[in-house]
C-alpha cells in the first residue's frame, strides 16, 4: 500500500522505539520471535523455492533478504550484488532497508551493518517493521486500523463462542480456544468445537495449529509449549500467527456474497450458454445433415445396375418416410428454442444471442429451401434412370448376345484360314476346299449384318452414357478389326486355292465322274440290301401277291445294273493308269466320296446273294396267308349264322312277354320252351368260340367275310340268356301278383293291352305323359294311333293312364303315385311296377291309418303304447322289432317309456322315415 496515515504509523510505532532503545529482550520472547517470524517468512519465501532456517545467519548477505521484499510487495528490487565479501553484503542489505524505507516505514537504530554482523535484535525488528508493514498495516475494521482493527476482528468473530474473551494479543490467546474459535467460525467441519475444554490448552492449541497448516496454509509458527509455558506470551509473535488467521478469513465473506451473485450470473449465463450450445449443436446438426443430404439429392449420377438404381429409389423413399419427418422437427424445435433463448436473454439484460457465422435461423431456412429444392425432380429422375437403365441393360444384353454368338462363329477362323493345307491336296480336296471356302464365304457375308448391328447397338449404348461403354466399345472395336482382318485373309486364301485347283483339275474330273456315278449305284445297293432283308408284315394273300409281283420287277432290273457297275469301274481304272502314266502325286483319296471299287463289288455280290433268299420268304408267307383266308372264310360262315339266330330269339322272347295269347301259366310254359331251345344251341357257341381261338393265334386281326366279332356274339349270347331269364321272372311275378291279389285274367289283359299301347319305343317303360294316357284308356276314348310296344311306360305314359282311371291328377297326387310305381326316380314305370300299383289300387291292402287304428286297439285307445303292451299282445321277435324301431312318444300325456305307434304306422308304408 503505497499511501497511509503516516501520522497513526508512527504512533503505532512509537512503543518500538523505547523498546529499541532499551535493547531489552525476554528470552522466551526471543525464542518465540525467531520461531513465529522464521515461520512467517518461509510461507512467503517457499513461493520462491526457498526458505530459511536460522533469521539471524540466512539474511545475512541480504539475498533472501530482498527475495523476502519482492515476494511479499509483488515489486521488483535492484539487481543485488553477488559477491561474498562485506561491502557486498552491506549493499544488499541497504537496498533492502532502502525499499522499506520508500514504501513508508522509519526504521529506528536498525543498520545494514547490524544485520550483516547477525545482531539477533535488530534482525527480530526489522522483520517485525516487515511483519506490520505488509501484513498488519492494512488491516482496518470500522475506521480502526492495525493492531486494533485486528483485535476488534478477533473480539467480533470470538464473540459467540463461550470461554474466549479477547482483549489483547497475549494471555487471551494461551487456552488455545480463541485460535479454534477463529477456525470453526469460518471452517466448522475441521474443528468440534463442543469437544474443546479451557482446561486443556495444549490440546486446543495443537488441534488449532495443526489444522490451520494442514487445511489453510497457514504454517505452524509457534509451539503450544512455548505459549503454554510463558506467563505472558509475546505480544508480536501472536500478531503475526493472528494476522495469517486474518489473512486467510478476512475476504470469507466478501467472497461469499460475491460467490452467490457469481453464481446467480454464472447460473443464468450457463443456463444461457447451455441453450446456445443446444442451438449451435442443433443448428450444426441439422446444418450438417442438409450439407450431406442435398449434394445426395442434387447427385444425378446414374448407377451402372438397375438393382443399384431402385436401391436408390428405395433409399429416396425411406429418406421421405423415415429420415426427413424427424428433420422438420427439429428445425420447429430449433426456431422455438432461439426465440425462447433471445427472450431469457433480452430479461436478464444480456446482449441478444448472435449464432455463429452461418448458423442463424434465417441460413437454416435458407438451407432447409435448398434441401426441398435439390429434392424436387429427384424421384422423376430415379424413375427416368430406371426406365433408362432397362432399355440399357437389354441393350447391352442384346450387345453381348450377338458378340457372343458372333466370337463364337469365328473362334478358330483366322488360323483356318492362314492353313497352307492346299499345298499337299489333292484336286478333290482342293475342290472340296474351294467348296467349303466359297459356303465360308457366304457365311461371312451372312455375318456381315451381324457386325453392323453390334456396332450399331455399341453406338446407341455409347448415345445413352452406357457405364460400360469403354468395354463394349473394345469389344466391338475388337470385333470390327478383327472382321477386316477375315476379310483380308478371305481373299488371300481364295487366290491361293484358285491356284492352286488349275494344277489338279484334270484328275479331279474323272473323280468326279466316279463319283457322280458311284453315288447313286451304292446307293441303289444299299436300297436294294435294305428291301431284301426288310421284314415284311402282311395280313391278306393280295398283300402278299403286291410284294411278289415287286420283287420279279427287281430282279428284272439286275442286268442293267451289273452294266452301270463295271461302268464306274472303268472309270476308276482310268484314273489308276493316269496316275501311273503321269506319277501324279496323290496323297489322297477320291475327295468326292468315300465309296471304293472293293465296297461296289462286295455290296454287290451282297445283293446277289439276297435275292433267292427273298424269294423262300415270299413263297413261305404266301403259303401262310392261303390258311388265314380259310380260317376267315370258316369263322365268318358260322358267325353270320349265329349271329342273326341270336337277334332273331331276341325279338321273339320281346313278342311273348307283350302278347296276351292264353293266360299267363301259357305264356310261362312257352317262354321254359324257349329258353331250353336257347340253351340247347350252346355247343354251336364254343364251336365259334374254338374257331376264333385258331385265329387269335394266327394273329388275324379283321375278317372281310363277316360283321360279326366274337365279343359281338358273346355280348348277344349273354343278353339272351339274360333276358329270357328275367322275363320268365316277371311272369312269375305277374302270376304272383294276379293270385295275391285277387285280379282277375281279363283285367290283367286290360292292364298289359293299355300298358302296351303307350309304349312306344317298346322298352317296356312308360314315361309320365305316356302313364296318364294308359290310364285314360282304361276308361276314357282317346286315339288309336299307332305306337311301338316295348314292355314299359314312362313318367308321362303313366301319369295319362292313371287319369283314364279316374285319379285326380294334380301334381302333389301324381308326384306321389310316381314316388311309388317309380321310387329310384329313373322317370320311367315299367309293367311290373304298374301292375303292382293297379293291384293295390284295385285289391283290398292293409294301410297306414288300418295299421294305426290296431296299434290304438292294442294301447287301450292311447295315442301312445308300452313296451308291455307290445310283449304282451304281439310275438316275441315282432314285439321286439317295434321296440327298437318306434320313436319315443313326446305328447303332452307322455309317460316314461312310451313310445309313438304313430309315426311307426307311417313308416311302415313308406310316408315318412322309419
């Protein structure tokens, strides 16, 4: 402190100087002086690196002495002097005194040359003037300074505690409680107060110095002991321990006061600052997310693949539903925290929050439109490459289909073409080398538009940017040079071979003669060897007679042929002797075929050979088919016999089931007659049957001589014994059925007279409209028009009959007399089913309500019965066949165990189900 009250200094300052003059000094003082201001100064000193440990020896030189000055005033001293001599000393220490003297203090009889020769005194004093200048001096409390500021601070802060009482800087401190109480009014938690005691000083002063150096930086300056141990401890020593207590106190408070208003600031700014970290961190993102997305979405670079291009589509799509939803809410999130932001700002009257560069939300909506700009067209653009893509990868796959097929046709071609094989041919191989060169040369030319379309298909791949159009191009490239290059080597093989085919043309001429002639003979041989040894299948004597009349042409053609073979080999005689006659180099055969002499001669001794052997066949087979013929004659002789016997008896046994000659016993003894007679012609059966088995085995397969087959006759054969059997049947039925019921002959003939007149077909059967008509005739005059008989009525026949006999045909009646005459529901009634009917119309029968009426009788006039009742008036196995079959009787009259005799009566005649 560069200005104080110079006039209170020196009062202060005043005792100091008698004392100095008395050049008196309490032993225990002294010792407690060395110690407390050894202490004082090592905690300035250690600042510095270094520390004293004797006050009167180590500021001796004046070194740490003004080290001592500098760390304590902040302020930089003259430079000392180094040298270890007196003057040297003396220098340091006066420049020392001089800045203690220049920030205000009096030095009293304290001299350099004192404290250089280690007057203990005068070291104490000058540290002591040290002590109050720049640690006592500023101390000021309600206008009071110095000493008594710092007393009137210990008294305030001692003032609640009990036993300490502070009235000076000596015996008010030797219980130790004054120290503790200074320490917990600032720091509670290092010190129990409760558990101090005024009776324990040694005690109380250890804990106070041991936890001041240990938790304040406050270094222990004196001994318990030392204080404990002197009746008055010195007055200095404890000013100085006090003012470091002062020290490290003083701005306590101060700084608590202004650690809350900084902490209410801090609190707003970094409620502040966290928001605008979240703003820029949010901005940033949301920045960043647009900087990657919009060159993604302006990125108009097609994929190679079409899989790649819809993978991007797919993408664009989930960035659509998934990625940019979340985006626009962050940017809502965004605008309303900067504007929530700007407002806690402007009310704590701090300057309106500026984002960084970029950052504003005026930049993110400028970049959130470029985001929606870049996004128009791209999925348009997509879906043009997709498109785009298609047409390319067909083109391509067009490309590569084509160069495929086409490196594929000339793979091998130019080393075929550089062959020097003519060199060594003969004239047929030269021939046959100009033949193959020539069909090459009109392959070539047929690839020739194959070439143009690869390099056409290779342009427009190149006019849509294919992405492999550096590949294609080659390729094409390749194929173009390669092309040229067939050409070229085309020519100069066709030269060569031309050349080449004058030399040999001679001899090749009569080869070709051979061969022109060779051909067609070998293969006439070889035609002729394949129809002498065909196998021949024929079912007839004139097929047989076809092959033998051919076979006397062939052989009529023999001579001429033995002609044309010694012809051709001449020809090749000739050929021997120019070869001979010229020495004609030939490696080769004749180029034109491979048939040699020795093949056309031994082919036609060949043929020689299988000419008698095709005529025993021919002989053998026509001996063969003369016996079919008689098996076919035979069986057909018999077949068409039988055959019409059989149809003959049909329509026979069909008269006598129809007519109505004599009663019924007579037509029954008629058909027995029948049948015997039928049976009795069995063994004209098996005998066609034993023919049929001998041509079987002749594999004969058809028969000109018959339209009978054997299954024909069996199927007959069956179906006459069939029907003979079954109309023997319904007359015996009918018999049955006329003694059953009481009809009488003449009624039987009415029935079969009207049943016959309305079947038509003579099937035996009436249909409905036939049926009522039949019955009209039995009692209404309707029209006598011609009609076939066959034995039945169907559904209309007998509904017409049954209204001839006076039934009310409405349909629910006639649908019931049709449940009844026709139950399987064929649409038909046939005579048997209509005799029935009439016998029950016109006979006395039992019926359901007569079957009912019984029951009641049987029950004692219930409308239910027992079990019982039943085995007490029926038979055993009737009674029992009731029990199981009747339903339980459910009336209101019921009782356990009845059972309904009703519905019982009902199904026995068919009304309802049983």
């Amino acid at each position: 402190m560069d200005h104080y009250d110079s006039q209170q200094t020196n009062d202060y300052m005043q005792p100091e100087e008698d004392w100095d003059r008395d050049l008196l000094l309490d032993p225990a003082w002294e010792k407690q002086q060395r110690k407390t201001f050894t202490a004082w100064c090592n905690s300035h000193l250690r600042k510095a690196g270094t520390q004293i440990e004797n006050i009167e020896e180590d500021f001796r030189d004046g070194l740490k002495l003004m080290l001592l000055l500098e760390v304590i005033s902040g302020e930089r001293l003259a430079k000392p002097e180094r040298g270890k001599m007196r003057v040297h000393k003396i220098s340091n220490v006066n420049k020392a005194l001089d800045f203690i003297a220049s920030k205000g203090v009096k030095l009293v009889s304290i001299g350099a040359e004192e404290i250089v020769d280690g007057n203990v005194k005068m070291t104490l004093g000058m540290i002591w003037t040290i002590i109050l200048r720049f640690a006592i001096q500023d101390i000021s409390v309600e206008e009071t300074s110095a000493k008594e500021g710092l007393l009137l601070w210990c008294q305030r802060k001692t003032a609640p505690y009990k036993n300490v009482n502070i009235q000076n800087f000596h015996i008010s401190w030797k219980d130790g409680l004054g120290f503790c109480a200074l320490i917990h009014r600032h720091r509670p938690e290092l010190i129990d107060y409760g558990k101090l005691r005024k009776d324990d000083p040694l005690t109380n002063l250890n804990t106070a110095f041991d936890v001041a150096e240990k938790y304040l930086d406050i270094p222990k300056m004196l001994d318990a002991e030392d204080i404990v141990g002197t009746a008055r401890p010195d007055e200095k020593a404890i000013m100085t321990y006090v003012s470091s207590f002062y020290h490290a106190f003083s701005g306590a408070q101060k700084a608590e006061t202004a650690a809350n208003r900084i902490c209410k600031v801090l609190a707003v700014n970094q409620e502040n600052e966290q928001l605008m970290e979240d703003y820029e961190k949010l901005a940033s993102d949301l920045l960043e997310w647009i900087r990657r997305t919009i060159p993604w979405l302006e990125n108009r670079v097609p994929e190679n693949t079409m899989h790649a291009m819809q993978q991007k589509l797919e993408d664009f799509r989930d960035y659509r539903r998934l990625h940019k939803p979340p985006k626009v809410q962050e940017k809502c999130q965004l605008e309303i925290n900067f504007n929530t932001l700007q407002t806690k700002l402007r009310l704590s009257n701090r300057p309106a929050f500026m984002p960084s560069e970029g950052r504003m939300v005026s930049d993110i909506n400028n970049a959130w439109g470029c985001l929606e700009q870049a996004e128009k067209g791209y999925e348009e653009w997509l879906l043009n490459e997709i498109r785009r893509l298609e047409r390319l990868d067909h083109l391509a796959e067009k490309f590569r289909q084509k160069a495929s097929i086409h490196e594929a046709w000339t793979d091998g071609k130019e080393v075929m073409l550089r062959q020097k094989d003519y060199e060594t041919a003969t004239l047929s191989e030269i021939k046959a080398l100009l033949k193959k060169h020539e069909a090459f040369e009109s392959d070539l030319a047929a690839h020739q538009d194959r070439v143009e379309q690869i390099a056409a298909i290779a342009q427009e791949l190149n006019e849509l940017d294919y992405y492999d159009s550096p590949s294609v191009n080659a390729r094409c490239q390749k194929i173009c040079d390669q092309w040229d290059n067939l050409g070229a080597l085309t020519q100069k093989r066709r030269e060569a071979l031309e050349r080449t085919e004058k030399l040999l043309e001679t001899i090749d001429q009569l080869y070709l003669e051979y061969a022109k002639r060779a051909a067609p003979f070998n293969n006439w041989m070889e035609g002729a060897m394949e129809d002498l040894q065909d196998t021949f299948i024929v079912h007839t004597i004139e097929e047989i007679q076809g092959l033998t009349t051919a076979h006397e042409q062939f052989k009529a053609t023999l001579p001429d042929a033995d002609k044309e073979r010694l012809a051709i080999l001449g020809i090749h005689n000739e050929v021997s002797k120019i070869v001979q006659t010229y020495h004609v180099n030939m490696a080769g055969t004749n180029p034109y075929t491979t048939i040699t002499p020795q093949e056309i001669n031994g082919k036609w001794d060949h043929v020689r050979q299988l000419v008698p052997r095709r005529d025993q066949a021919l002989t053998e087979e026509h001996t063969r088919q003369q016996h079919n013929e008689r098996l076919r004659k035979q069986f057909g002789a018999q077949a068409n016999v039988i055959g019409p016997w059989i149809q003959t008896k049909m329509e026979e046994i069909g008269r006598i089931s129809i007519e109505m000659h004599g009663t019924l016993e007579d037509q029954l003894s008629h058909l027995r007659q029948y049948e015997k007679s039928i049976v009795n012609y069995k063994p004209k059966i098996d005998q066609l049957e034993g023919d049929h088995q001998l041509i079987q085995e002749a594999l004969i397969f058809d028969n000109k001589h018959t339209n009978y087959t054997m299954e024909h006759i069996r199927v007959g054969w069956e179906q006459l014994l069939t029907t003979i059997a079954r109309t023997i049947n319904e007359v015996e039925n009918q018999i049955l059925t006329r003694d059953a019921k009481g009809i009488s002959q003449e009624q039987m003939n009415e029935f079969r007279a009207s049943f016959n007149h309305f079947d038509r077909d003579h099937s035996g059967t009436l249909g409905p409209e036939e049926f009522k008509a039949c019955l009209i005739s039995l009692g209404y005059d309707i029209g006598n028009d011609p009609q076939k008989k066959t034995g039945m009525m169907d559904t209309d026949d007998f509904r017409a009959c049954l209204i001839s006999m006076g039934y009310n045909m409405g349909e629910a009646e006639f649908a019931r007399i049709m449940s009844i005459v026709d139950p399987n529901r064929l649409g038909v009634v046939t005579f048997q089913a209509f005799i029935d009917f009439m016998s029950r119309e016109t006979a006395d029968t039992d019926t359901a309500d007569q079957v009912m009426a019984s029951f009641k009788i049987l029950a004692g006039d219930k409308n239910y019965i027992t079990v019982d009742e039943l085995r007490r008036e029926l038979p055993p196995d009737q009674a029992e066949y009731c029990i199981a079959r009747m339903a339980p009787y459910v009336g209101p009259d019921a009782v356990p165990g009845a059972l309904d005799y009703m519905s019982f009566s009902t199904a026995l005649y068919g009304e309802s189900d049983l």
